[in-house]
C-alpha cells in the first residue's frame, strides 16, 4: 500500500519521543537504548537520514543510542543506495545492525562493504542450539565470522539456559529473547 516508509517514520518518531521522556524522568532504564527495524524503503530514501538527524535533534536523544536494524533483503534490494545511507547514518553517530543474518541472500563481500556495528543471529538458528548439530555449527560460524568482521553478535530468540550457555562459551556478545523478558 506504500504506507511502510509513514509508518515506520510513525514508530520511529515516537519510539525516541518515549526514550526521551524516559531520560526526563531520570528513570532507571533511561539510559537504555532503542532499536528499531528499517525497511527498504526508508534506508533507500535520500532524505532518510536527514529525517533520522532531525529525530535526533527533537528529541535531544543522542545518537548512540539508537540502533537501526536492517534484513539482508533490505540492504541488497539497492547495494549502492544501502552503502551511501548506511554511511550518512553512521556519520550521524547511529549504531546498524544486520537483523535475522543468515536466512536472506547475503555474500560476504557486502557485509565487508555495509558499515555495520551488528550482526543478529536469526532465531531459526538459536533455536537448535546445542540440540542440532547443524543449527550449532551455523551460529558458530556466524559468531566468528562477526567478530572476524569486527562487529559484536547478538542472538535472536534466546529462550532456554543451554542455548545460554552455549552462546556464552562462542563468545557471543549479546543476547535477546524470552529468557530475559517478554517484549515491550
């Protein structure tokens, strides 16, 4: 329907309002950080950084404490269009993640191209972990190969202590899923 870009410029915009709020109030949890997926259609936008900035400025919410998540899909849709926004919004001080890594299409050649700080392991993956051989030699793959890249690794859909704890002994950074808490 062409509605993603308004919408996604919607939660995007409300999502730092909150965040901003939160840090008025001093609140515990203020200093925490708010991630928010992009779509195609917004990282291709020229004007999407610029809009990003503006958030920013509004909001008085720096710009480390936003981190933007990408699919592979959305960053190969326009290769050269992805790498020009990637770079603007990284010059903005934006932290990017390459969200559910491992179930699109990517070629390590791009993912040296994109600056981006993250990779997230897609929970397809996570999910077998030390249950399935294969899915454990996929998500120790992927860890090394980010942090060979020089980005941190986080796992999506975290939801028993062994996977946990097999995380733990990768060295995988990061984790999220209903072991920590439902989302909010």
């Amino acid at each position: 329907t062409g509605l993603v870009a308004t919408i996604g410029e919607l939660i995007l915009r409300d999502g730092l309002a909150q965040l901003a709020r939160w840090r008025a109030r001093h609140l515990s949890f203020g200093d925490a950080y708010l991630s928010v997926n992009v779509g195609t259609r917004q990282i291709v936008d020229p004007g999407f950084a610029g809009f990003v900035a503006g958030l920013l400025g509004e909001t008085g919410v720096p710009a480390d404490a936003l981190w933007l998540e990408l699919t592979e899909t959305a960053l190969l849709a326009d290769v050269k269009a992805s790498i020009v926004a990637l770079r603007a919004l990284r010059s903005l001080g934006v932290h990017l993640a390459v969200d559910d890594f491992g179930t699109g299409y990517s070629s390590l050649t791009y993912l040296k191209r994109f600056p981006v700080d993250t990779i997230k392991i897609d929970r397809s993956f996570v999910a077998g972990l030390g249950l399935s051989q294969d899915d454990s030699t996929i998500v120790e793959a992927v860890v090394r190969l980010g942090h060979s890249f020089g980005m941190s690794v986080v796992a999506e859909g975290l939801e028993t202590p062994l996977q946990l704890a097999r995380l733990r002994e990768l060295g995988c950074e990061r984790g999220q899923g209903y072991l920590f808490g439902r989302p909010r």
